[in-house]
C-alpha cells in the first residue's frame, strides 16, 4: 500500500500516544523501514546517547511494499542505538508483525523516553495505547505472545516483545515476533527491555489501499512473483533445504569458523547440516525437519520447522518442547555448533528453542559460548567459575548455559554480556571474534576473503546480512568471484552494501536477492509508490543510507580503527582446506574501499561525497 | 585412483542407500578422470549440478570436461542452493 503517510509516535516517559504525518521529504530521499527511519533517528538523536538511556529512541518501520502483494513483503526492521555495539543499529524480521502494522494504517512507530514501570503497546488500527504490563514482565516471549492474545480475545492479534533476556539486560537480547522470528542482532531488545517496554501487540483491519498505480503494481509484482519462481535458488534450494544446506558447502570450502576460529573446517559439519535434518533419527525414526514456512506474502518459503527427539536429554521430562517450533536456520546451526565445536543437532535445536523463547541472538550467544570455551581451554576460565566442565565440543555445557543466560543466573550472567566484554573482563580482548563488538556470523574470512570487508566496514558491527558477498564468492550469485583473493573484493562490497540498504528499505527479504536484482525491485516500487523511482534514483537512495549510517557512526566515536578483525584472522593463517595458509587481507581492502566509496583515509566521507548524495 | 564423491542436497538421492548418511562415496577411477565423466557416469541431471567443487575449489563449468582429478581429491556437487 505504499506508505500510509502516518507516524506513530510513543512517549513512554509521558504515556502518550500521538499520530503525525509522515514526512515525506525525506521518505523520497531514504525510501521507507532501514532508510528511512534511520533518518528519522539521525535528525532526532544526539550520536553519543547511551543506547541503554532513556535518550536513546526506538523506530519500528515498515516499508512501502510491506503488506503489499509484492513477494516476501511482510518485513519491518527496528532502529535504534545497539546496546551491543553503540552503533546505529538495523535488525530485520519476517513474520506477520510488519504486515500488520501496515494493515493498522502506520508506517512506522517511533518510541521515545522510558516507561515508569513495565507497559506494553496495544495497536488497533488507529487506537493506540500504553498498557499495564506488570503481569507479562518476567515471562517468556512465548508466554507474553499467548496471554496478550487471551486478553485481547483476538487470535490474529500481531505480537512482538522481549523475553527474559531484554529484561535482564543480556547485551544481545532480541525483539521476537510470532514466537520466532526476531529483529535479532545488536541488542535492540536490550533497549526496549530498558525502555520497560514489553511487547507491541498489533490488529489492523484496514487492509491494502493507497497504491499509487494498481494495474502497473499488479503486473510488476506478477512477474516479480514469476522470477522467483523460474529460478531454482529460489523456487526449489531455500524451500527444500533452507538456509542450512550451506553448513556442507561452507565446510567443504574451508570457511566455516570452528572452536571460535580456531579451525575452519568442522569435523562434525554433517551432523548439524540441512541434510542432517531430513534424515530419520536413529532414536525415534522420526526426522528433525517437520516442514519449510513462509513468512507473510513469501512465495520461497525457506523457513524451518522442526520437532525435537523427545528423548534427547535436553528435553527429557520437558513436553514443552517437544512441538512443532521454529529452527534450525544457518547461522544458528553454526553459531550453537561448528563455533564451539558442538556437534549434538538436537542440543543446537534446544539452545535454538532457548533463544527464541527468551528472546536472544543466537549469533552471538553461540559465539560467546565459543569464546567461553576457548578461556576454559586456556585455563583463563574455569570449572569452578563457570559452574561446569565447558570444553569445546560439550553438548551439556551448551545446553545449561542457554538455560542460565535470560535469566542472568550464575556465569550466564557474564555470557549475557557478550564476547567483547567477556573476553576484555579476562584480560584477553583479541579472543572475541568480532567487529564493533558483535560477533561474527558463519563465514570465516580467511576462506571468503571479501567478507572480511564485510565485517569491517558493516554499519552494525560484524554482520553478514549488510553486503553478502557469499552470494558472488561462493554460489555464483550474480558472478561468480574468487573468494580467496582480495582483488575486486572492494566494488564487490560496496555494490552489495547500496543495493542491500535499499531491498531492506522497501520491505522486502534480502532472500530474494538470490534471483532478483534491483531491476526486478525497481517496477513494483515504481508502481506502489509516488515520486517516480527509477534505477537511478534507487542506487542514490542506497548509497545515501549507507553514508548516512557511517556519518552517525563516526559522530558516535568510531574510527578506521574501528574497520578492522581481530588479530587471529590477519596472523593466524587458516590450517586446512583451500585457505590453507592464507588470511585475511582487510589492510589491502580497506583502503580500497575507503576510495571507492570517496571516502578519505581515515574513513570520513568527503565533503564531496556528502554534497552528492545530498548529505 | 581412489576419489571421493559427496552428492549433497536432492542430489544425494543419486547416492547408494548406504552412502547416504555420510553424503560420500569413494570411488577407484581410470587416473585422469575429469568431474565431467563423474557426472555422466553416475547419471546426475547436468542442470543439477550447480556448485561443484574438487578440495573445496569451485570448478567452472567450462572446465569441468578437462581438469583431470587426482588420487585423493574430494569431487563435491551441489544443485542450485543458496542460505545467510
Ligand atoms: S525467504 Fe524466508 S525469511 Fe525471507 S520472507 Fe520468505 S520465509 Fe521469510
């Protein structure tokens, strides 16, 4: 529907509720969800905020194709300060949430202040209101999701919230929607959680209205529709393997982090694989693997449902866990397992369950885990400390401390803090793998060298889903590249960082990048949305939110200094595999970069550059 | 020449039953055997065969019929797929 040109804006310190006019100014400029509430929290927020005070705001936005017909549109994105990284923070969620803010007639929320006591937002259409939430807080996202649906007597009532991890302050704590999936990265549930903010529950009744052109949307959405579907990526590899059928290719390939990047190649790689799931258990007979989902609108579908073996020893006596539930994706599947060298699917999948149902980011819990591991290895950290023998590889460690971690018990305590701050408190800061304090996703960098650009320069911190050069490097996608040279790897990231800022501007997956290019985008945005968006128009828009995230960064305190990897990946080289021997070049592409984006050496936008792209 | 072939994702189903738990195969080939001849011999949909690496390095199509395989290397192949 285009944008629905209204804003709601929430002041939690007051308790009110007000409507304002999108400004759509800048909505021509920065599009809609990523860009153009980034806008929005630029222009409204001093860059040095502490994320976790009140002074630090909260966006939830929707794009214009979000609730459309257009494929996969159902996505809103958070922006906020992330507590993890205390850069500007942009995570992403499927679902059905976004969809229905759309349907209640927002384009985005705004949230400012913090609430004198726990509240959580209830959206009818245009009624909004602040409400008690004093009987949700210190329940699960899973909870919290079933009881607001019983008190509003409304089973299509839209939810997100926080668990026990945003309350607790685990520096890495997630918004979850429809019980699992989640605007993961960065902690934005931590600042929500500050904000004593609970949950957003949604019901929207106004359905789709207010594009610009229904005829010429509905033929751009068709044959976008039709792309998706001729293209084998799209139409037959996500839905039957999902996203976990990377874990054997990226293992094969020498890129898969293992025992916090000790290794790059995991042992065990199979075991936790996309193929690992279809298989039948010896235990039950049963597979892991119930069925693929789609997220609102989505024609690929590449989400998992799974149910557990209900005799495996994390859910013994547990029948709460023994449903039909969310996982395991990629990211996660490595980040609970080939990171600490876990190798059990079923404990993966509990931990997996854990995360959703307490509200935290699988990627970085995994990877402190790892990070944990490695200190016990050293003897830095140890049993007593801990609470338990935590040796890589330990299933039962993996398992007990996804436990401890949302409810701030014991050394889950010290987990929640993330693997920067865990790492720096035992003295041995360059054991976090990471960037800007947010650790990395499953792509080790001395095997896919371009990702290690990446990682550098993502606005978020160490994040995969800002440039996936995966896509060129190691399936082809739209050319293949060589991922084990740094040459070309400079354009090649900055290509991926515009075009992705806009398909998460536009309320759209970045799955659908794997057939569509921003010319497949281009027609049903042109035809949603007034202002004429042509190709041109939306490769300025892309690189102008890029730049717009950096000047907010460097006006936060960050530096080229801050563009770098931790010392394993530029001096230990990898030991197996085609990388062998090789590792990261991110000296040699950084400058690269710098120049290609106009920036100078030490990261800053030029005055020209600015002046361009209309900053 | 001993090779190992890994068949992953729908592919796999092209693997002997018992082959399929591990996703690997080994295989005593003439020496010089290329990826192509694999492909032929063991019947796999060309169209199918997306990603296919020997050690882990990706194998351009064009080169498929003439890199010679060597005693020891890991043959693996995909089709199209994609994850993040
Ligand atoms: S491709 Fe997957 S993550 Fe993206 S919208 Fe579809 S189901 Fe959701």
């Amino acid at each position: 529907m285009g944008w629905t040109k209204k804003v709601l804006r929430v002041d939690l310190s007051k308790g009110t509720c007000k409507s304002e006019p999108l400004n759509m100014k800048w909505a021509q400029e920065y599009l809609g969800q990523r860009g153009l509430a980034t806008k929005y929290f630029v222009e409204e927020v001093d860059p040095k905020v502490d994320p976790l005070s009140p002074a630090n705001k909260m966006i939830m936005a929707t794009g214009p194709l979000t609730g459309t017909m257009a494929s996969t549109g159902g996505r809103y994105s958070v922006i906020t300060k992330g507590a993890l990284t205390g850069a500007i923070a942009c995570s992403n969620s499927g679902g059905y949430f976004g969809a229905e803010m759309k349907f209640a007639g927002w384009d985005m929320v705004i949230f400012e202040g913090k609430s004198p006591k726990p509240v959580y937002l209830a959206i009818e259409d245009d009624k909004a209101e602040l409400r008690d939430a004093a009987h949700l807080w210190g329940k699960t996202v899973w909870q919290t999701e079933e009881i607001i649906k019983k008190t509003h007597q409304d089973p299509q009532t839209r939810v997100c919230s926080i668990g026990r991890a945003g309350e607790n302050g685990v520096m890495y704590a997630c918004i979850v929607n429809d019980l699992h999936r989640a605007a993961g990265r960065s902690g934005v549930g931590t600042v929500m959680g500050s904000k004593n903010l609970k949950a957003v529950a949604i019901r929207g009744t106004k359905g789709a209205g207010g594009i610009k052109d229904g005829k010429a949307f509905m033929k751009a959405t068709v044959a976008a529709k039709k792309v998706l579907a001729e293209n084998a990526v799209t139409s037959q590899g996500l839905p039957t393997y999902g996203t976990q059928v990377l874990m054997n290719v990226i293992n094969e390939m020498g890129a898969l982090p293992t025992r916090n990047h000790r290794d790059v190649q995991f042992e065990d790689a199979r075991k936790i694989s996309g193929e690992a799931m279809h298989e039948k258990r010896p235990t039950d007979g049963k597979a892991q693997l119930v069925t693929n989902a789609a997220c609102f609108g989505c024609t690929i579908a590449c989400g998992r449902i799974s149910k557990m073996d209900e005799g495996h020893f994390s859910v013994v006596n547990k029948p709460e866990y023994w449903g039909a539930s969310g996982g395991l994706e990629y990211e996660a599947a490595w980040a609970l397992g080939a990171a600490n060298g876990v190798g059990d699917l079923e404990a993966l999948q509990y931990a997996n369950l854990i995360c959703n149902e307490d509200g935290y980011d699988p990627i970085t819990f995994g990877a402190t885990v790892g990070a944990a591991m490695e200190l016990y290895d050293l003897g830095i950290l140890t049993k007593e400390q801990i609470g338990m023998d935590a040796p890589f590889g330990s299933a039962e460690a993996l398992v007990k401390l996804s436990e401890m971690t949302a409810k701030g018990e014991g050394f889950g305590k010290e987990l929640g803090l993330g693997s920067a701050r865990l790492c720096a408190k035992y003295g041995k800061p360059e054991l976090s793998m990471g960037v800007k304090k947010q650790e990395f996703p499953a792509y080790d960098s001395r095997g896919i060298q371009g990702m290690g650009l990446a990682y550098a320069t993502s606005n978020r911190g160490a994040c995969h889903l800002r440039g996936y050069t995966v896509a060129s490097e190691v399936l082809g996608i739209p050319v293949k590249t060589d991922p084990l040279v740094t040459e070309g790897k400079a354009d090649l990231v900055k290509a991926f960082q515009d075009a992705t800022s806009v398909f998460d501007s536009a309320g759209v997956c970045v799955f659908t990048t794997f057939a569509w290019t921003l010319a497949d985008l281009q027609p049903q945005l042109d035809a949603a949305c007034e202002g004429g968006w042509s190709m041109e128009k939306l490769a300025l828009v892309g690189e102008r939110i890029w730049n717009m995230e950096r000047v907010f960064n460097n006006a936060a305190g960050f530096t080229a200094k801050d563009d770098d990897l931790p010392p394993r990946l530029k001096t230990e080289a990898a030991k197996t595999g085609p990388a062998k021997g090789k590792v990261n070049g991110i000296d040699v592409m950084r400058p690269e970069y710098y120049k290609a984006r106009g920036w100078d050496e030490k990261g800053v936008p030029s005055k020209d550059t600015l002046k361009r792209l209309g900053l | 020449m001993k090779v190992t072939l890994k068949l992953y994702a729908t592919l796999s189903d092209h693997l002997p039953t018992q082959a399929r738990k591990t996703n690997a195969v080994e295989l005593d080939l003439p020496a010089g055997t290329s990826p192509a001849q694999v492909i032929e011999t063991w019947s796999l949909p060309i169209k199918l065969c997306h990603l296919v690496l020997v050690d882990g390095v990706f194998v351009p199509p064009a080169e498929r019929a003439t890199r010679a395989l060597a005693e020891g290397e890991v043959l693996a192949i995909w089709p199209p797929i994609a994850g993040g």
